[in-house]
C-alpha cells in the first residue's frame, strides 16, 4: 500500500511543483519552437512518469512530468492503473475489483 501512497505524493508534489514553476502559456510557445516539433503523447509521458517512480529516478520523474500539464498526466496514470488493473484481472481470471484490493494490501471483499 505504501508504494502506491507515495505514487500519488509524487503525483501531487510534481502538480504543485510545474505550477508554481511555469507560467500557463510560455511552456506552449517553447514546445511549439520550430515548428516541428511533436507534442508529447500523454499516455507515453504517463508510462515514463510511473516507471521512473517505480525507479524512484527522481531526475527521469521530473521530466516526464514536464512533458504534459499536470491534469493531463493525472488522467493518464489513472488510465494506465485502470488498464493495468484489468489487465491483470484478466491474466489471474478475477474480478477487478478483487486485483486492485489485492494491488493495495486491502483484504479481499
């Protein structure tokens, strides 16, 4: 339970930290430069951010993070989580509900 706990610390520590950090239109004016440049997927950013945490590379976490705004990369690990959860749901042929109790330490329902 404690790994996922500070998943989400990390989660909103890295939030709190792009806020404060970057004013809301400059970043989108410095990844646009050139004109050729691609934006970053969020469920690619989503995947880096949770593996670095899993890492705890903290210097691979801070860039993911910085990839998309902080709601979009909240949106992607969700999605990540719930794909994984069913994923995993369906390789061990239990309900969800009972995998993502299980993920956590909570007792089984």
């Amino acid at each position: 339970m404690g790994r996922v706990v500070r998943l989400f610390g990390r989660i909103r520590e890295t939030w709190n930290r792009s806020r404060a950090a970057r004013p809301g239109t400059e970043r989108n004016k410095e990844g646009n430069a050139g004109g050729g440049s691609r934006s970053h997927n969020l469920f690619e950013a989503a995947a880096a951010y949770v593996s670095a945490c899993v890492d705890d590379d903290q210097d691979r976490i801070d860039e993911a993070a910085g990839r998309v705004s902080p709601e979009a990369l909240s949106f992607g690990v969700n999605e990540l989580a719930c794909r994984a959860v069913l994923a995993l749901a369906r390789e061990r042929d239990e309900p969800p509900r009972d995998v993502a109790r299980a993920l956590l330490g909570l007792p089984a329902m």
